[in-house]
C-alpha cells in the first residue's frame, strides 16, 4: 500500500482555472517527498486536500488507504499535518497547547506530557515552555507547530513550508529531526517548500509543480538528467589567466561541463600541460535547484 496516494486530484477555486490539476501520486511507506514550487502553484492546496481540510472539485486521494474526508478521526491518530495556518491557543504557553492538541487526539495525559517535553527538547523551545504563544517569534512557533504535528507519533506528515521563518540553526534542528524521524523510525514526509536546498537534504524523490500541475518528477539524478544539468569541471587560476572552453564564474573559477568526475584527472593534466597553473581544483554536482530553474526555463514557465 502507498503512504500516499492521488489521482487526477483537482481543485478549483473560481470554476475557470485549477489551483490544482489532476496531480497523480504514487508515494511509497518510509519516503521522504519534496514536492518543489514557486509561490501560487497549488502547495498549500494539495496538502488541504491530503488533510481533508478543502473537498477536490475531482479525483481523489488517499493516505495510508484512508480517504481524508470519510476517515477524518482515524487518519488524524496517524497523519501529522504542520501548515502556516494551523492555530496554536495564543493565551496558553506552548507546552500547555501541545499537551491539550496531544490529549484532544486520544493521548493519556501523562504521555502528552511526556511527549511534549521530548518534542520541545528535540526542537529546541524547551526553554520558552512557559511562555504564552502570544509571545512566541516566527520561528519558535513553527517549531510549536511541528511539535504538534508530531505529537501521536504520526507515521505520515504532511508539511507545508516547515522551515519558512526559520534561522539557519533552527532549520538544521528541524531537518535534523526529520531526517531521524525517516530513518529511525521509517515515516513517510510529503514535504512541500520552494527552500529546495532543504528538500535536497532531506528528500529523496521530488515532484516540480508549477500553476498546478506536476512538470518533472523523481530523484535528483533523473531530473537533473531531464534537465540536462551535469557535473561541471572548475579550476582557480591565476588573477590574469584564462581556460579556452570554460566559462568564468562569479566566484572567480573557470567551469566546464562533464558527462562524469572520471575526465577530471585529464582534465587537470591538460591544464597543467598547456602551461596553467592551477591553485584549486573542484567538482560540482548539479543541485536541485539548478534542475528547477532549468526545467521551468526550458518549458518557459518561469
Ligand atoms: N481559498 C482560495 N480561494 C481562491 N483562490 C485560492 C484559494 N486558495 C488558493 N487559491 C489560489 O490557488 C492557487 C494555488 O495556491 P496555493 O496557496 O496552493 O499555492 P502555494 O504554492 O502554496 O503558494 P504559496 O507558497 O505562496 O503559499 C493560487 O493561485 C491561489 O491564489
């Protein structure tokens, strides 16, 4: 069975243009999607959708083989679900709103307590336990709202933009967190962001939507191929030195496309033997943000 799975799933807000467009997913137990998009390309929709908060306008989805909208109860117990817009009780200090989320799903008061204690360690929020939420920074509250999502030990989790807002410290603890969460303990993360480092460090399929629909999907590899991205040769040469062939990039190297790392060593010897001297050597993989911007260039979605 699929953790998750959508067919020809769609929304349309205005009955004109879909905000989503028969999206088709297949996605395994114990996978880590990053589901990459731009502002306005229907992120946050497919997530509403997966958490029963918004009805398709057709197709359907599925998680764990429960539809959203009729096993809303059961699917709560077992799909954590963090969105900007998720409410925390602004008058309550942070532990009192986990514990009350954690017990209002079914937990035993003593393992909310328990759970929440972990959580906000784990996070990084412990110390502003007793702080009311009204007081919280951006950051701490979205790590409240992981927490929360968190709470009954989900074995899917659906989330949109987790680490938006967050500093580079904070953003390491929750990847870090997510990333034990996938491997430790083999729960599915639909992970939907436009930070595509995050994604490259967490994920390992990707979808590329784009006003709704999917244009590119699989591991990094497959669409760095289907970008035509490869791994670029680069060297630091002396300030007035110049490579025929290779580009100058902003930061002073000279680059050159490659089909793999093995014609690096020629390369070098090349360079060497016309007479270069080479004070840095390096290989650059392409990023996921790289096959992004080139697979929505080349179909001129950007
Ligand atoms: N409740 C709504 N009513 C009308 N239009 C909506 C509604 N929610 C979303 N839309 C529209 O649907 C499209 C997709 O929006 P969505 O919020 O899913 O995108 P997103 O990728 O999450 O963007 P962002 O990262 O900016 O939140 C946008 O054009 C948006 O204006």
């Amino acid at each position: 069975m699929d953790a998750i799975f959508t067919e020809r799933l769609t929304k349309s807000f205005n009955n004109t243009t879909n905000a989503l467009d028969t999206l088709d997913l297949n996605i395994a137990e114990g996978t880590a999607y990053g589901l990459l998009g731009g502002s306005g390309s229907g992120k946050t929709t497919v997530v509403k959708l997966m958490a029963g908060l918004i009805t398709p306008t057709s197709g359907h989805c599925e998680i764990l083989g429960m539809d959203p909208l009729k096993k809303s109860a059961r699917l709560h117990k077992v799909c954590g679900v963090m969105t900007p817009s998720a409410k925390m009780y602004a008058c309550m200090t942070g532990q009192e709103n986990l514990v009350f989320f954690g017990e209002a799903s079914g937990m035993k008061a003593a393992d909310a307590q328990t759970r929440t204690a972990e959580l906000m360690k784990d996070l990084g929020i412990w110390q502003a336990r007793d702080l009311p939420v009204s007081q919280f920074p951006t950051g701490m509250l979205q790590r409240l709202s992981l927490a929360r999502a968190l709470m009954t030990h989900p074995q899917v989790l659906l989330l949109d933009e987790p680490t938006v807002g967050l500093d580079t410290e904070g953003a390491e603890a929750v990847l870090g967190l997510l990333s034990g969460l996938v491997k430790n303990e083999g729960i599915t993360i639909f992970l939907c962001t436009h930070q595509f480092p995050y994604a490259q460090q967490l994920c390992t399929k990707f979808g590329i939507l784009s006003e709704g629909s999917v244009v590119a999907d699989g591991s990094l590899e497959v669409l760095c191929r289907k970008a035509g991205c490869r791994v670029r040769a680069g060297f630091r040469l002396p300030e007035k030195d110049s490579l025929k062939g290779f580009q100058q990039r902003a930061d002073g190297f000279w680059e050159h496309e490659i089909d793999s790392a093995d014609e690096m060593p020629e390369l070098l010897r090349k360079a060497v033997a016309a007479g270069h001297d080479i004070y840095e050597a390096r290989l650059c993989s392409p990023t996921l943000t790289d096959a992004y911007m080139a697979l929505l260039g080349k179909e001129g979605l950007l």
